[in-house]
C-alpha cells in the first residue's frame, strides 16, 4: 500500500464523543507520516477559526481542507478559496425567509462566521460531540448581525449552516428536492446542516491536493461518518467509515472500522500504515 495522503473528517470520526482527541498519539502519528512523506489533511465542514484552535501547535504540520472543501489551507497560507455565488445565497435565504431564526443561519465567509442576533444559540444537552465550553467558544467566535444583506454584499462567502437538530435531514431532503439552484444541502453533523454549492465537496479539494503533489486515488486514504463525506470516501479504494455513520455513508466506504469514540481512525493509521 503505497498511501501518500491521509485525509479524515473531524467531528464523529476523527474526534473523540468529547470533541477532542489524544495530542500525544496524534503527534507521533505525525511525526512518522512526516518520515514517509504522507500528508494528513484534516477535511472538514468546520470553518478554520475551529479547526486552528483544534490543531493548535500543528497548524503548519496539517493540511485543511475546511469548509467542507471551499477553502484549503497549508503551511498555515490560504491557497484556494472558492465562494458561493451571490445570487445563489440571496436565493437560499428568500426560501428560508420565514425560518432564519428558528433553523439558527450561519454565513461562513473568508473573514469570518455571520449569525442573526436574535437566533438562539444557546448551549443544549445532546448537542452532538462537542463539551458545553468548546461549543460556548465556538459560538463566541460566530459575529452577530441584525441581518445577512450587507455580509452577502461585501464577504466571500464559503457555505451556509443551520443548526437544526432533529429535524435536519426532512430539511436537507425538502431542500434538494425543491430548491432550483446550485446549491446541494449536506449534513454535517450535530444535526446541522451545510448548504454548498454542487461539485465543491471535500472530494473536490481533497482532488485540489492531488494535483498539487502529484498523487493518484489509489494514494488516498479517507475517513468519514457523514454525508458531507460521501465523496471522498467514494474516491479511493482506502476509504473507512467509522461504526457510527449512517448506512448510506457505510455504503459508500470500502471499510467498515470501530466508532469514533474509540479513536478508531488513529488505531487504524497505526495498524496498517505505520506498525507503531
């Protein structure tokens, strides 16, 4: 097996129930992917205000594909940034007019993350895998505005979320069957959803890399639990799903592994690639 990047999701899959994750383990991990040359990319739906505090210490070491593929980021510089068309937010927007507060929009944007100020963010129990106080600064760092207009006009804007709980995938699926635009929903996780713009995908920018060092599919090794994940576990032969992703993300995997909460990605990165 002759891998050359190592690409994994964050939230339910390379994180622990908590959001967090063994530094030590991951640093030594590092350290030998470094000495064979492998690249770990950390692909993720969450924006790079999040992941840095994540990778705190290993920010030049780790690849970002951020913003479930729209943004990417190495050596700590910014490289591609691709952003949603205007228009297509301003009509995502008008068909949720009557729901921003309650479905709690987020606007990602190359300078930051936009919340309406009368949205309820408070923190709820069983609010995915996450700790109240990661989730409290999480929040903090999602600037409040009385409405979108002037975000939309003057940012880049990467994807838009809504924070729904329970009711994301009736969400995503009325979305993707109704709405005639260019945008596709995804869940993300913690039972939010990420609208995106159809063909950026973590795929997408994990297909960016690519290119960039000169490696093949078959090169490749993903992990993933989500929908938003479903492509890039298609993409390459070495794909595992974690025990706790719905079926249709285990379908698309060639590999089944344990459950996140067990740190079955690190375990299996160990086990066949590195035989530490």
């Amino acid at each position: 097996m002759s891998i050359k990047l190592i690409a994994s999701d964050m939230d339910g899959t390379f994180l622990d129930a908590n959001g967090n994750y063994n530094r030590e383990q991951f640093e030594k991990i590092l350290t030998e992917l470094q000495k064979q040359e492998i690249h770990f990319v950390a692909a993720s739906g969450n924006n790079m205000t999040r992941l840095n505090r994540m990778f705190a210490g290993f920010e030049k070491d780790v690849t970002f594909v951020a913003e479930n593929g729209a943004h990417i980021v190495e050596n700590g510089q910014t490289i591609i940034h691709h952003s949603l068309p205007k228009l297509q937010v301003q009509a995502l927007l008008t068909y949720f007019s009557d729901k921003l507060l309650d479905y709690r929009v987020v606007i990602s944007g190359i300078n930051g993350a936009y919340r309406l100020k009368k949205s309820n963010f408070d923190f709820r129990p069983g609010f995915g895998m996450i700790e109240e106080k990661e989730y409290e600064v999480f929040i903090s760092h999602i600037k409040p505005v009385d409405d979108f207009s002037q975000i939309i006009e003057q940012e880049a804007i990467s994807k838009v979320t809504m924070m729904v709980f329970d009711a994301h995938e009736a969400i995503a699926q009325d979305f993707n069957q109704n709405f005639q635009g260019d945008l596709v929903a995804v869940g993300s996780g913690y039972g939010a959803v990420d609208f995106i713009q159809k063909g950026i995908h973590k795929a997408w920018g994990i297909e960016q890399l690519m290119e960039r060092y000169g490696i093949q599919a078959d090169q490749v090794m993903t992990f993933g639990d989500g929908g938003n994940d479903i492509e890039m576990l298609q993409m390459t032969p070495h794909s595992y799903a974690v025990d706790n992703a719905p079926e249709a993300v285990k379908a698309a995997a060639q590999h089944e592994i344990g459950h996140h909460k067990d740190n079955a990605v690190m375990e299996i990165i160990e086990e066949l690639l590195l035989k530490m």
